[in-house]
C-alpha cells in the first residue's frame, strides 16, 4: 500500500495531509442545529441540477419545431424521462427555496455583517444567477407558459432606459421571439448561466472558509460547552444525511406530483390566465400595480439595496443608534414578499 | 446525531477488544448509512443510465404509403421512414389484401450498407461484403448468411384501398418528411438504386410506373 502511495506520490506531488488538513475546517458549534444547513442545501440541489440536466439536455432539441416534441419525448417516452424532468422541475423550485431560506437567515442574524459585507453581495448574485436559471429553464419546454413569459420579460427589458432595447435584442437574438431564441435561451441555461454560478460559488465558500463561519450563541447554552466542532466527519454527515433526505423528497415530489406539459407554445394565443413560476409572483404582481417604466425602475431600486444592503444597515446603525433596525426592515420586508405572493397566487388576473 | 467521541477503529496489532452494545451500535448505524448511500446513489446512476439508452416502447404508428391501386403486381416503391431509414415495399399479388405487400428494409443487418435488388439472380444484394438475401429478406450467403440474419420487415395494413406502413413509435421523433421516395418499374421484388437503368432492363408483366 505504501509502495503504491509512494508512486502517486513521486508523480502528483500533493499533500494529502495538508488537503485534509485545508478542508477540515472547524466550524461553530451552533451549525449543529439543521436551520444553520441551509447553505449546503442549494449547493446540493445545484449539483442534482447539473446531472439531471446533463441527462435531460441528450434529448432536448432547442428550436422552435422540435423543442415542445422533444420535452414531450423525455416525459412520456425515454425510460425514466418523467422522473429526471421531475427531479429537474423540483430541484428547481426547492433550490430557489433554499436559497432564499438561506438569505433570510444570513440577513436575521446579521451575519452579513462587517467583514462578511462582500460576501452577502457575492450571494445576491448567486440569488440572481439562481433565478435567472429558473426563467431561462421554464423558457426551453415551449409551452405557452414558456413563449409568453419569455416575450413578457423582453418587453420588460426594454422599457430599461438606455440600454433596454439593446437588452431585449441580446435576450431574444432578434427584435422578437424567433428561430434562434431558444438556442439563446438554451446556451444560458445549460452553459453561461451554471458556469457564472460556479465561479461566484466558489468564491462564496472562499471567502466563508478564509472568514470562517459566523459565531453565534443561544441563550441557555452553556458557557463552558465547546465552542467549535471539526467539519469532518461530523458536518460532513450532516451534510450527508441532508443530501439523502432530499433526494428522497424530490423523487416524492417528482412521481406525486410529476412535471407536465401546457399545451404548445402559440404565437397567436395569448392564454386567458397566465402566471409565471411562483418565485417571479411577486415581481408579475408589482408589474400590475405599476406602469412599465416606473415597475422596472422601482423593482431594480429594490435590487440595488438589497444588494448593498450591509453598508445601508451599517449606515442606518450609525444615524439611529439601533443594531436592531435591520431586522424590523426584514420583517416588513419578508411580510411584503409574502403577502405581494400570496395577492397573486390568489387571484387569477 | 451522535455528537460524543467515537469508539477508536479496532486495530489489527491491538487485543481483540469486547464487542459492546455501544460499538455495535456505532457500526450498525454506519453500516446502514453507508447501504443507504451506495443504494440510493446506486439506483439513482442505473436510473440515469437506463435513460441514456434508447427507448423502445414497442408502440407502432401507422403512417400512409400509397393507394394500393397505384402499385401493380410486381412494382416496387422506396419508402422513407421518419427517422431516415428505407425500406423496399413490393406487391406480389393481386387480392387487395395486405398480404399482396412485403415492406423490407433496405438497410443489411450486417454493418448497415444499403442492398440493392438484383433481377437477373432473384436476390438483393449488399455490396459491401457480399450479403445475399432472397425475396423473403432471409439471408442466404455472405456474412449475413453466416450469421442466420434477415432483412428487417415492417408490417403492412391495406385500409379502404390506402396502404400503411407500421413503424415504431420512436421513429416518429425524428421529426423528417416520411413518405414514398422513388418508384420503380416491376423488374422484380427490389428497389434498385440504378433508375437511371431502368430503360434499359427487361420490363416483367405489369409494367408501371410513374412520370418522373
């Protein structure tokens, strides 16, 4: 055996030890409580992604004539086709999720906080690129969902002042939806869009490993208890079993509640009702309240401080000498979120 | 989860220590985790795996040929499937009646050159390595011969005077044109290749046709 490491070792001169060594990081005792996990969820529910979207893009053909048929091929007849969709629609939605669960807790517990602040904007792009894969995903089944959310979010970049019409032609390949948009829609899905995310998560654990976890305590907790825990084994399982249980959850997802077809996209039709996916609610709803213009310039307001928000907060801690006003701001904030959601999922227009 | 230190692995050198309840624990616990992992993930990669693989649902669709009237006794017509392949639909006989129909793929079962239909032997024949077959598709020499093949066949259904070809649902995909390619004179059971030659063979009783 130690002949054999010792060959690997004269021609891949690297330290096994000093990996082990690099990867183990001791992390926070209170990470022992699953709600701390949320970070290591979308991390795993982006790998289910790539793999069951490198499956499904064998069969996915993206142009207009046989992009609906092939979806339709994948669902109904390659062996296993309607549970890969299944995991890939759900783990879709449950990333989006996660994510957004994640942010929450990041932002309550103030751990965005100095000298976190880059990595909390690192994370609003992740939240981007998140939602972004989501749309661009929905875009590719060519169903009437599909062709009009994709004609809906052009004609919304292109009420963007300045560089709006130019936005609308780079998404669409064209002044509207045509032959080559989905092959658009398809390279960002399935390349761009996972590759940008990538880079940007690696640089979030980068920076999570280089200024280590938030360290938090609970009231009750002894103060004499440890303080730290090794990240293996012990998270590493957590970890593990988190990965096990989702799996499980989405192949109950996927055959209880399976992903289906609308009916084929149509040009001529614009369906009577016609909603997005439920994380685009609260943006569709505000684009009812709202013209055009003042929705785009609002909502990308919103983005803005969201995404510099740990230099606002530390601004508005500073004026009004209250740690807390972030989470009151939170609340109103999450309660917004919420209730814009629920208005649309209620209603049919 | 356990948070508590674990028992140490048991060391080859060291005296056999007691198994305890603790320990047994310890194992059982890792031992299913481990099953569960290599199961899931197992199942999990046949499943992707059985994905990659074609499928075949064993559904055929029936698409339209041409009006049997249109083929004489002895006629022969190249039809494309959807998904590209040709097959060699010949009448031999005059009932009206399916039966009247063989459709063969023109495709050899050896390593898939296309035959061609030979009138002065009463064969097709593959030029690529010299397989033979007779107007049943049955091999009859070359490598196919050797090998026990046949031409593949497709069923036939004759419906209100319109002739059908059965193909398997999975063709349909493909998404091409399928339909009836060339026609040719009934110089016998086989499409040739060579419409250029047709002028010039032995017309057989029935001769037809159509405009080029």
């Amino acid at each position: 055996m130690s002949d054999v490491r010792g060959w690997i070792g004269e021609r891949v001169p690297v330290s096994i030890e000093g990996i082990a060594a690099m990867s183990n990081e001791p992390v926070p005792y209170h990470l022992k409580r699953w709600w701390f996990a949320l970070g290591g969820t979308p991390a795993y529910l982006f790998v289910v992604q790539i793999v069951t979207g490198v499956l499904l893009a064998f069969y996915y053909q993206p142009s207009p004539a046989t992009a609906y048929e092939s979806v339709r091929y994948i669902t109904e007849e390659a062996s296993f086709g309607w549970y890969l969709r299944g995991l890939h629609r759900w783990g879709a939605t449950l990333m989006i999720a996660a994510v957004v669960l994640h942010q929450m807790r990041v932002f309550f517990t103030g751990a965005y906080r100095k000298p976190r602040e880059l990595n909390w904007m690192i994370g609003m792009t992740l939240l981007t690129c998140t939602l972004m894969l989501g749309f661009t995903g929905y875009s590719l089944v060519f169903e009437q969902l599909s062709y009009w959310g994709a004609t809906v979010a052009a004609n919304i970049s292109d009420t963007v002042p300045v560089a709006g019409p130019l936005m609308k032609q780079v998404l669409l390949g064209g002044e509207t939806y045509n032959d080559r948009t989905l092959s658009r829609f398809f390279i960002l899905h399935g390349a761009v869009l996972p590759v940008l995310l990538i880079l940007v998560l690696m640089m979030h654990i980068g920076l999570v490993r280089l200024l280590g976890v938030t360290e938090m305590t609970f009231e009750g907790e002894d103060p004499a208890a440890k303080k730290q825990f090794n990240f293996f084994p012990e998270h590493f399982y957590t970890e593990l079993i988190i990965g096990l249980t989702l799996m499980l959850l989405l192949s109950a997802l996927a055959t209880l509640v399976p992903a289906e077809m609308g009916p084929r996209a149509d040009p001529q039709i614009t369906p009577e009702v016609i909603k997005p996916e439920w994380y685009f609610y609260v943006a569709f709803r505000w684009l009812k309240l709202f013209s055009g213009t003042t929705a785009m310039l609002s909502q990308g307001f919103i983005v803005f401080v969201m995404f510099f928000w740990p230099f606002i907060d530390a601004w508005l801690v500073r004026r009004f000498k209250y740690a807390d006003i972030s989470v009151w701001i939170g609340v109103v904030g999450a309660l917004t979120i919420m209730g814009f959601t629920m208005w649309e999922a209620l209603v049919a227009h | 989860m356990s948070h508590q230190a674990l028992p140490p692995p048991l060391d080859d050198g060291a005296p056999e220590a007691p198994l305890t309840r603790r320990t047994a624990l310890w194992l059982t616990s890792r031992l299913a985790m481990l099953a569960g992992l290599v199961g899931g993930y197992g199942l999990f990669a046949w499943v992707g795996g059985r994905f990659m693989l074609p499928a075949h649902t064993g559904r055929l669709h029936q698409l339209f040929v041409t009006l049997v009237s249109d083929v004489p006794d002895g006629g022969t017509l190249l039809y494309r499937t959807p998904d590209g392949r040709t097959v060699n639909v010949t009448r031999r006989g005059q009932t009206g009646a399916a039966t009247d129909f063989i459709a063969l793929s023109s495709t050899c079962p050896h390593l898939g050159c296309q035959v061609r239909w030979e009138g002065q032997n009463d064969r097709y024949f593959c030029p690529c390595h010299n397989g033979t077959f007779n107007t049943e598709g049955i091999a009859t020499g070359g490598p196919p011969g050797d090998a026990g093949q046949a031409l593949p066949r497709y069923g036939l259904v004759v419906d209100k005077g319109l002739l059908y070809i059965m193909v398997p649902a999975e063709q349909l995909s493909m998404g091409d044109v399928a339909g009836v390619v060339e026609v040719t004179s009934p110089v016998g059971p086989g499409h040739d290749p060579c419409l250029t030659c047709v002028q010039a063979r032995t017309p057989g009783p029935g001769s037809w046709g159509r405009p080029a």
